[in-house]
C-alpha cells in the first residue's frame, strides 16, 4: 500500500488514493462543491486541501464547520490523528464562553466549530474572518434559506475580499436544480466535484453493500382500523368540495398547505371553518401514515393525546375528532390487533444478525415513539445491547456531550444495536457498524443516502429496507430512488457545464 506524503501529514497514516489527490488539486483552485459517496473519505479530501493551503500561506487559519457538536468533534479527532504536532487544532462550540472563544481565535491555526456559533461570534464582533484563507462546510446541502451556513459565506467573502477558498462537502446536495443551484450561490461555488461508486477510481475503495427490501402485510384487523380513518378522511373531503373550497377529492399534503396559506389571507368566517376542517384531514392523514409505517402503539398514543387536547379545549378540530366515535373504536380496536408486523420482522432480522458476534446494528426510525418501542421489543433478545440515539430537544432529548458518549460506547462495543432518529443520519463516522435496518422508507432522497451511508464504511455491509405493502411506504422509497437518479444527472451535468434547462422546467 502506498501513503500520502505531505510535510504536514504522518507517515504512513493516509492511504493514497488518486481520486482524492484529483479531487484536492482541483478544488485548491476555485470554490468548490464536493459531492462524493459516504465512506470514500471526503474529510480526507478536506484534510489534503488544507495541507495544500496551509502550503500556499501557512500564516492564515482554517475554518472547518459542521452541523452539530459531535461532528464538530470528530473532525477535530480526525485531524488531531493525520497532522503532525505543531498546529494548533481547536473546537469551539456554544458551550465554550464567548470570550474564550475569542482567544481560542486568535490563537489557533485550524478551527472546527458549528455555523451557528460563528455566525453569533461575527454578529457580536468576536471573530473576524479576514486572516482566514479556507472555509470548509461539511454536510452542504444545509446551505440554503436562512441556515447559518449562508450567512458565515457571505461574511468570509465579504472579510477575505472574495480572496479566500470555499469547498462544501456532501453525500446528497438535493434531487432538485432550484435547490442545487441555490447551494452553489450561497456558497459561491464555481466548480463542481462529482464522484460515484461505479466511477474506476473509486469503485476499488468502496466496500461491498447488499441491499435488501422487506414487504410486510396489514393484518386484516389493521386493515379494518384503516378503512375506519380512510373513511373518516374522505367525510372531511366531501365537506370541503360541497362548500366550494377544493374540486377534487385527491388532495396532498402539498395541496393543503397551500390551500391553508390561502384561506389565512382571506379572514373570513367560512375560511376559517375550512381550515380547521383541512387540520382534521392532516391529523387523520397522519394517524394513516402511523398505522402504514410505524407502530400500533405509536398510533394509540397519538389518538390518546387528540382526546386529551380535546379535553383542555386546545382546537377546535381536535375537539371535533374526539366527538367522533369511530376513534374511540380504533383505540380500543389496537389492543386486540396484537403487534404491528414490521416489528415482528424487524425482531427476526435482529435475532438472525446478531448471531455473528461481531455484528453491529443501526436501525434507523422517523418517530421517537417508534424507537422506544423498538427498544422495548429488541430488550426481549439475549444477545441485543440496544441503545436510543435521539435528538437534544423535548424532555426525553440527549444533550449532545451524552449523544457523543453514546455513539463512542457503540463504537466501542458497549452497546450493539443504536436505534435512531434522524440525529444519526447525518455524518457521523461509525467504522463499526455492519448493517443498518430502515424501518420506514423516507420520500427525501438526501435522508435515504445518508442512512444507507451508515454502514460499509471499513468492512462489507447490509441494509435492509422494511416497507408496507400497498401504502405510502413503496410511494416513499421509489420517490427518493427517482430524486437520486436526478440529482446525479444534474451534478454531472453541471461538472461538465452542459444545459441545464431540462432540470429547471422540470424543477
């Protein structure tokens, strides 16, 4: 095996791989947007073109973001691992007092830190960008909007007199032109990095990854509770065409959102009627998507909370659902349906990986009720060491110090099967695990990369796929399947500056 040698880089430390030195050579020249599979080493390519910038001027800093703290600290640790003593390294975080971040500033050379608390150091005058010669966005595609990101560009643009270099990092920028097009403005970029897993310079380096998809059933007790809120849906929909709102009976959460922006402006009394009655049809439409892909207690405990806004006179359209007897129905109904059948095969691709020792598991959930209940079901297995990874916000979050001690653990073999939101979706390196089970399709095609990209990143991985026969399930999955499609041709595409038009219509 042959290693990168770099007078900043240890020896014998970074395998050479020719599409990352490619990569790195390009982007030194112009702001660059890299767009490359998970686990083919794009911290690597960053680590390579700050060794080149540090080449060109070795007296100016690097600004490393990352969206969340523990990707924040593994970058750090990555760096801290490849560069040789000498520069000093720093992440600096909201935890971390304002005035301290100050000095850690002026006193470090390569800093790692979350948009956010950059954008509040330059808002109050903490941090000044204009000895900076390199910003590095990780996880790009969050570069749109109002996202700290946009602001901390403009600003290093602004202070570095458009001198200094941009390169944004992603796995999945968008399936769509408009919002591609919007991250390369933001973050202006002007040439763009693509490569995939079938390209020949990479394909050698990427680990194999079977895919498999799993179709389960409604019971036909679960059956009869849909037809109940399919039923109850369609009521709502009918009120609606009679009073002249919609047209048709097919209406999508697209429609009704915009259909509720419309009725906010016009502030009468029938508009108002017809808004609450479109927030009944999203609620009944979400208990639907709860009953299809998640779990029956999920959806209990859902129906549960509709009663009790209903009580404390919270809405109006939850105090109309409750009067309808046919909820009451559905939650006594749940307790004789018995166990949703994603669960039941979840638990048996669970038991039949944890056979092999070494097996490590992710499995990835929407809803936080449905990774409890996961965890509830998989404590049942002797083998599974289940641990919850979940968000910082609501009363049962983890704060982002107790998230990294959890990844660490598993990683470490602590635990062997973390059940997560989409808090573990984004980024974070787990060399260790060996399969990922989706217990529901996503309709984002970014969500769908960056799970599957949670394993086969140093050993040969699987990925299961659960999916509800004849729901929203299947819908999902081929309408992230057809965004990638699109949004590899668009990447390639615009690397080879050919037109776009075909993508801006169709947008």
């Amino acid at each position: 095996m042959e290693f990168v040698k770099n007078r900043w880089i240890n020896e014998n430390m970074i395998e050479k791989r020719e599409y990352q030195e490619k990569i790195a050579e390009s982007a030194v020249k112009a702001n660059t947007l890299c767009v490359l599979p998970t686990a083919v080493g794009k911290t690597i390519i960053a680590l390579l073109i700050v060794t080149k910038m540090l080449d060109k001027d070795m007296n100016k800093k690097i600004l490393f973001l990352a969206p969340t703290r523990p990707l924040v600290d593994q970058h750090k640790n990555s760096f801290e691992k490849f560069l040789k003593l000498g520069l000093n390294i720093a992440a600096i975080t909201g935890r971390i007092k304002p005035e301290q971040r100050k000095n850690m500033y002026k006193t470090s050379d390569i800093i790692f830190s979350t948009p956010q608390t950059t954008r509040n150091d330059l808002k109050n005058k903490n941090l000044s960008l204009n000895d900076f010669s390199t910003l590095i966005v990780d996880e790009a595609q969050h570069c749109i909007g109002n996202y700290a990101y946009t602001y901390v560009a403009r600003k290093f643009v602004e202070q570095t007199f458009r001198k200094g270099l941009i390169v944004g990092l992603t796995a999945s920028p968008s399936g769509r032109y408009s919002k591609i097009h919007e991250i390369k403005k933001n973050l202006f970029i002007k040439n763009v990095e693509i490569r995939s897993e079938r390209d020949e310079d990479v394909k050698q380096f990427v680990q194999p990854v079977s895919v498999r998809h799993i179709e389960v059933e409604l019971t036909p007790a679960m059956k009869n509770i849909m037809k109940k809120l399919e039923d109850m849906k369609n009521e709502k929909i009918k009120m609606l065409v009679g009073w002249h709102i919609i047209y048709s009976p097919y209406i999508t959460k697209k429609d009704i959102l915009k259909l509720q922006q419309n009725l906010a402006m016009n502030k009468t009394g029938l508009s108002f009627a017809a808004m609450s009655v479109l927030a009944e049809i999203t609620k009944i439409d979400y208990a639907i998507e709860l009953l299809e892909t998640q779990t029956l207690s999920s959806l209990k405990e859902y129906l549960k909370k509709i009663l009790e806004s209903a009580k404390n006179k919270k809405t109006r359209a939850d105090a109309r659902l409750a009067k309808d007897e046919r909820i009451h129905e559905i939650i006594r109904d749940i307790e004789n349906v018995g166990t949703h059948p994603k669960l039941i095969k979840l638990r048996e691709i669970v038991e039949e990986e944890l056979k092999d020792p070494d097996a490590r598991l992710m499995i990835f959930a929407q809803f936080r009720l449905t990774v409890k209940k996961i965890k509830e079901t998989l404590e049942k297995i002797p083998e599974c060491k289940p641990v919850v990874l979940v968000g910082q916000s609501g009363k049962d979050g983890l704060k982002q110090e107790k998230q990294v001690e959890l990844i660490s653990m598993y990683d470490r073999g602590f635990y062997n099967t973390l059940i997560s939101t989409s808090i573990g979706e984004e980024g974070l390196h787990l060399g260790s695990a060996t399969t990922a089970i989706l217990y529901e399709a996503v309709p984002s095609e970014i969500r769908s990369i960056q799970r599957r990209g949670r394993v086969g990143r140093e050993r040969p991985g699987k990925i299961y796929i659960l999916m509800t026969k004849k729901t929203r399930d299947q819908a999902y999955y081929w309408s992230a399947y057809h965004k990638e499609k699109k949004m590899k041709s668009i990447l390639h595409r615009m690397k080879d500056q050919t037109d776009l038009k075909d993508f801006e219509k169709s947008d």
